[in-house]
C-alpha cells in the first residue's frame, strides 16, 4: 500500500472553511479548505458531486452561513427533494433567506452574453456584456455552487473560443466573489483529463475527483490539486448512505 503522503505548499497562515462532510476534511492539514477558492468536482454521473455540494451547503447553513445555488439543469422543487433525502431541512433557509436556488437555461446565458446558441461577436464585444450570473447585492453566500459546467459546454462546441472566454469571466467573476466556489464537472476522468474541456481545470485553483470503482455501488474520491493548502495526495474509499457522503481518510484505494 502507498504510504500516506501530504503534498507540501509554502504558504502563511490561510483562512478555511470546514465542509462538515465526515472524513474529508481530514484530508487537509489545516482541517479544511482554503476560502476564497474555485474547486472543480469531476467525475462521471452518479458518482456523488451534487450530493456533495448539497450536504457542503446544508452544513455551512446549519452553522449560520450563506449558500447560492445555480442549477443549469435540474430544478429548485428537485434540487430540494433530493436533500430532504437525506433528511436535510433545507425548506427553513430558503424561508430565511440564507440559501439562494436559482435554475437558469444554460441557452439563456449563451444568448445573453454571445447573441446566440452557437455564439457570435467579438471577445471585446462579448467582455463587456453581461457577468456569468447574478447574486443579489445584499447577499454574501460563503458558498456558490455551479451545476454542472457540462450543462455550458454541450450547447457551445461550435464556439470553443467563446465557450473560453465565458469561462474566464466565470472563474473571475468567482474570485471576486470571496466565497468557496464547488463547480460540478461532468466526465469519465479519461487520460487525466478532469472536464469536457480541459481548461476547467487549469483555471479551478482546486480538482477534487470522484470515481466510480466497477461498479456505482463502490466508490473513491481524491484531491488531485488544491492550491494554498497541504493536502493528502492518496484516492480514498468514499460511500453514500442515509446520511449522505461519507470518506474513509484510513482506507487508500489503489485498484482504480
């Protein structure tokens, strides 16, 4: 078995935020993730992204935080029922205001900022219409998800090019932000390739991988780069139970 192994970054004393998922942040050093990051979460469907984006959220809620939720597919009344699945009470903040769902037509956002599904203009014409998307002035979420990146993509392979630039604004519309940004990224994890485009990738300052082992009911999970941090390096046995997500720091997956 590979030895345990943390990957060494130099850095001063950083600001995390514990997701409250039981086991990953232990994975870290400092016992949780930096703030003000973009994560990229990869993997193929039904490995456990928007599951765990949700139970991220329902924790840092329970804790008084804010969380603003972009859905490019599925909708508020699903986004919802698939949390009270897990006995996640998420009806009371929405009812406070604490957490945001806002579903948007991925085409809506193609039109608006390039005229069109396929997309057409200029970069300099297309840098200064609209931002990525919207959150209220007076809300300052801890957490933004973005649901799912692959929902852009499949409608914009003709324009790869502003499908880049969107991107671009997008991480930096994110970084300007302050909050911990988890962007789902459909994709099989082929030849280390971690999104449909790979530039996702290079732009997110963290990859965590999830990974479907033979079969969906055996699963692993691993951080393959997070910036400002120390980090374990291994892949690790992850379930999904009654509970939600839960990962296995003790239990290194080699058979991937």
């Amino acid at each position: 078995m590979e030895d345990i192994e943390y990957i060494n970054i130099k850095n001063d004393a950083i600001s995390v935020i514990k997701t409250g998922i039981n086991g990953f942040d232990d994975l870290f050093h400092e016992g949780g993730i930096p703030h003000n990051i973009s994560i990229l979460l990869s993997g193929s469907a039904g490995s456990g992204k928007s599951i765990f984006c949700r139970q991220v959220c329902y924790n840092i809620l329970k804790n008084g935080g804010k969380c603003f939720y972009i859905s490019f597919q599925e909708s508020e009344k699903g986004i919802i029922r698939s949390m009270e699945k897990f006995r996640w009470n998420i009806n009371q903040y929405i009812d406070s205001g604490s957490f945001i769902i806002q579903k948007i037509n991925p085409m809506d956002i193609l039109r608006m900022k390039f005229g069109s599904v396929g997309g057409s203009g200029s970069a300099t014409e297309i840098s200064y219409k609209i931002k990525p998307f919207d959150i209220p002035n007076d809300f300052k979420p801890d957490i933004i998800v973005v649901d799912s990146l692959s929902s852009i993509i499949e409608i914009s392979t003709t324009k790869e090019k502003n499908f880049r630039l969107y991107l671009q604004q997008l991480f930096s519309f994110l970084e300007e932000s302050d909050s911990v940004s988890l962007l789902i990224s459909e994709n099989y994890l082929n030849n280390q390739k971690y999104s449909n485009s790979g530039i996702e990738e290079f732009l997110a300052d963290g990859v965590v991988a999830f990974f479907n082992l033979n079969n969906r009911y055996k699963r692993a999970i691993g951080i393959i780069k997070m910036r400002y941090c120390n980090h374990r390096k291994n892949i690790f046995k992850m379930t999904i139970n009654e509970n939600g997500i839960e990962i296995f720091p003790d239990q290194i997956v080699d058979d991937l």
